[in-house]
C-alpha cells in the first residue's frame, strides 16, 4: 500500500463499525482516493457516463435480432433522456453524454461533449465484416483510443471526477466474444452468449461466426494487442479501450459496465498493464464474457443482478453504493466519539491460532 490507501485504511478501521465489514465498499473507497491521490477527493460528485457508439459489419452474418438500424434510434434516445440508462443516471446524479464513433450513418453537426445531443468523433461508418477482414486498419484502430483519450481528457477538464463506460451498437456482443476468446485463449463454445437475446437456431450462428472469425485470426499469429483489437474490435470498443488509457493519463476512476466495457478494459490492460489501476468493476454481466474479463482484469465486482442491457446501466447502479461508502468513511465517527472500545485488526496467522 503507497501513502494514500494507507491513510484511508488507517481511516476505515477507525469507524466506530467492526474492521473490513464493508467488504468491497471500503476497497472502493480506498482504490478511488488512491487514483484520486488524496484521503478525501472533492469531484466526485461530478460524474459522467459516455456511451459511444458505432456499428459492425458482422451483423451481416445474422447474428443478431435486429437490424444496425437499431444503433442510430437509441443513440438519439439518449440525447433526448429515453433511453433506460438515462433514467438511471439521473437517479444516481450522472450525465450521459452520446457519441458517434462509428456509426454507419452520416455525421452529426455537433462535435462538443453534450448531453442533449449526439456528438461527432466519427472514425469510419461501421466496422468491415470481422469473420471475413479485418474490423479496422491499424490506423483507423488507433485513431478510436485516441478519441476514447480525448474524451477522458476534456471531461477531466470540465471538472468531472469519476467516469463510467457505455456503449450502444447492435451487433457488439459478436467482437466482444471474439476479442475475449484471442486475449484470454479460449473457444468459441467458451464465449457465446445469446447477447440481446436469439433463438437457439441464432445462437448456433452466432457460434459459427464467431468459431470462424478466431480460426481467420489465429492463422495471423498476432501478438500486438492493438492489432488483435484492429481485427476483431468495433469502433465504440476501441474507444472505450482509450477511455481507460485516458484514466491512466489522467489519474481519474473509469468504471466499467458489462462485458463489451470489461473486454475493452481487457485490451486496454494489455496495452497498458496500469490500466487494472483505474479501472473500477461495476457489476457481473450475465454475458460470459463480462465474469472472463473481470477476472483477467483481478477486479471484483459488488453487484450480481443478471443484467445484460448494456448502455452503461450495470455502472449506474454502482453510484449509488459509492455515495454510501464515502458517506460513511467521510461523517462516520470513530470509536472514541461512541466511547466504544476499539476493534483490532489481527494478523491472518493470530486469527488461524
């Protein structure tokens, strides 16, 4: 432990409440203050959620329900606030800002971070089919962790504390399971999940596509991870990637949502191994993939809900709890304002004896 967490654990055993009964709140407390580099961070409250969002070629293969279509009506639905997760940011204090990375459509007038409109970072419309070319060119890879970067970097300068990933791009789930089984060596049967929901038939293709979209980029032999990312990425992961870079950069908490935002957290570790120093685990997704990531990644999440949606929802219902543990570390008295006898941390092996 460096200085900072010191002085907050030091803090949090002072709590007139037995040692460590907080569990995983008062390890985020004291993982937030040391990214934050100060026993009591001031900006927390100003918190932000991007959603970035972009399409894939891949859908063409039918591996999902809807159409990319989808992506444009629902990244609108969150600058106008009707999406699911707006209600769910405005409950926990967060704004939510949309972007387009990728989408397949044309450009939007506004490139500002706003949170009534749908920004302009777009690096290409929608990524190539992954099963059969490459997602993105090196270039164009690299060009969306810049974008994901930037944001952190303008947002940080707006004055916001804590970040928290979203995205939004039918078709996701498919790069994700792809990205997963290359970083982590498994098989397609390991990493398919049935996404926004299909039928048996359609989780049968998915596999497929997925089986022979690893089996495409295997026989490349790559050892980079920004080109494994490249091949198999979309736009809007890549960017949440950068994202993560950016907090490293910035010294700012990104939480992570579900299993696409763990999986880009994962390439963004494999960049940059500092990554697991900022990155914040939210919750468990019920994708697979999300659980697979997170434990590469060594982060545990405190929540277990089943939930799947995507958007950045998973991370919202982490403010709350956030709000609770620093409520707690920041008025709670100590033991001598009860006139309660202190508890006492034991070592591990006094406790065994």
């Amino acid at each position: 432990m460096d200085e900072i967490s010191q002085a907050v654990k030091k803090r949090l055993d002072s709590i007139a409440k037995p040692i460590d009964s907080l569990g995983i709140l008062e390890d985020l407390v004291v993982k937030i203050c040391t990214i934050k580099g100060c026993e009591k961070p001031s900006d927390l409250d100003k918190r932000a959620l991007v959603v970035l969002c972009a399409d894939h070629g891949v859908v063409a293969e039918g591996v999902t329900q809807t159409g990319k279509e989808v992506t444009k009506i629902v990244a609108e639905n969150f600058a106008d606030g009707l999406s699911t997760v707006n209600f769910m940011a405005k409950r926990a204090g967060v704004d939510v800002f949309a972007v387009d990375v990728g989408m397949d459509t044309p450009r939007y007038a506004n490139r500002e971070l706003q949170t009534d409109k749908v920004s302009d970072r777009k690096v290409g419309r929608g990524t190539a089919n992954l099963m059969r070319e490459p997602a993105m060119s090196r270039e164009e890879c690299e060009k969306a962790l810049e974008v994901g970067r930037n944001i952190v970097g303008e947002l940080v300068s707006k004055g916001y504390g804590i970040l928290a990933t979203g995205e939004m791009g039918i078709g996701n789930t498919t790069p994700t399971s792809v990205l997963a089984a290359l970083y982590l060596g498994l098989d397609a049967e390991d990493v398919t999940g049935k996404g926004a929901g299909l039928s048996d038939r359609g989780l049968a293709r998915k596999r497929e596509v997925i089986r022979e979209s690893i089996e495409r980029i295997q026989k490349l032999s790559l050892t980079d991870p920004v080109d494994i990312l490249a091949q198999a990425g979309g736009y809007e992961i890549a960017a949440m990637a950068g994202m993560f870079l950016g907090g490293v950069k910035c010294h700012v908490p990104i939480v992570i949502d579900g299993a696409i935002s763990a999986v880009a957290a994962l390439a963004a570790y494999r960049i940059d191994e500092r990554v697991q120093k900022i990155a914040i685990a939210s919750h468990v997704s019920d994708e697979g993939t999300g659980a697979m990531a997170l434990s590469a990644l060594d982060l545990e999440a405190p929540i277990h809900a089943r939930m799947c949606l995507g958007e950045g929802t998973g991370a919202m219902t982490l403010f709350p709890l956030i709000d609770m543990a620093f409520d707690v570390y920041e008025k709670m008295g100590a033991f001598t304002d009860y006139k309660i006898e202190p508890y006492e941390r034991f070592e591990k092996a006094e406790k065994e004896e």
